[in-house]
C-alpha cells in the first residue's frame, strides 16, 4: 500500500508542488515551521534516507539543491536550512527551510497557520524562482 508522500506525488493526494522531475518531487510543507518550508522526496518510497542506492540519493541531493536556490530566490532569507528527520512518515524526505537564524529550523515550535492563498502565493513565486 503505497504511503502518503508517493500518494502525493501520484497526484492522488493534493498538494502545493514545487518542482518534479521522473525521479523526485518537491511541495510545500502543510505544517509549515517557517515560510517556503518545501519537502523534497524520490518518487520511490524508501523509508530511510540511507538506504537510497548511491545514484538515487546524489540525484535527490542535486534535486534539492535546485529546489533550495529558487526557494532562497523567492523567499527572503539568509539561507536555507537543510534538515532530514525521518521518523514521522516512513518515506525518505528533506525539509528545506527559508532562515533568518537557526531558530527557524525548530521543530518544536508551533507550526505556522496558513490560508490557502498564502500557501498559493508562496507556491507561485517559489515555482516562478524555479522555473526562471
């Protein structure tokens, strides 16, 4: 049974995309920690980031490391953080934070409420970065 994120990236479950290629997909985060917050996968759903053969993890590397200069391009911010976690959903996964210090990248702070017009307007200048 295929889990939420490949259900994501199928198109099954709706989400704010990003970016996608054959191999990966990236979409906003809908429990934000900060603004842009973007989840970057591999369409094949591996549960821990390590276990992704060498080939797959450099490409997922590269792939989030595009998404991560359009997000600093749309969003502004220092850097972008880049964190793996991997224990709320079984299927490996970076977050890419926009940050100002490194309190934006913690996870245990409240999570940001945002319409979906925000989530919309970030969407689009993250996307508009990307593609430019």
């Amino acid at each position: 049974m295929a889990g939420i994120f490949s259900k994501i990236a199928s198109g099954e479950i709706p989400s704010y995309k990003i970016a996608e290629d054959e191999n990966f997909y990236a979409f906003l985060d809908i429990a934000p920690v900060a603004k842009g917050h973007t989840l970057v996968i591999p369409k094949k759903e591996i549960d821990y980031l390590f276990d992704i053969d060498d080939e797959l993890y450099i490409g997922l590397q590269l792939f989030a490391k595009k998404v991560a200069i359009a997000l600093k391009k749309a969003i502004p911010c220092q850097k972008v953080g880049v964190v793996v976690l991997g224990l709320e959903v079984p299927h490996a996964h970076i977050h890419l934070l926009p940050m100002q210090s490194e309190q934006d990248v913690n996870f245990a702070k409240p999570k940001l409420q945002l319409s979906k017009e925000e989530f919309c307007e970030i969407q689009n200048k993250i996307v508009k970065a990307f593609n430019s």
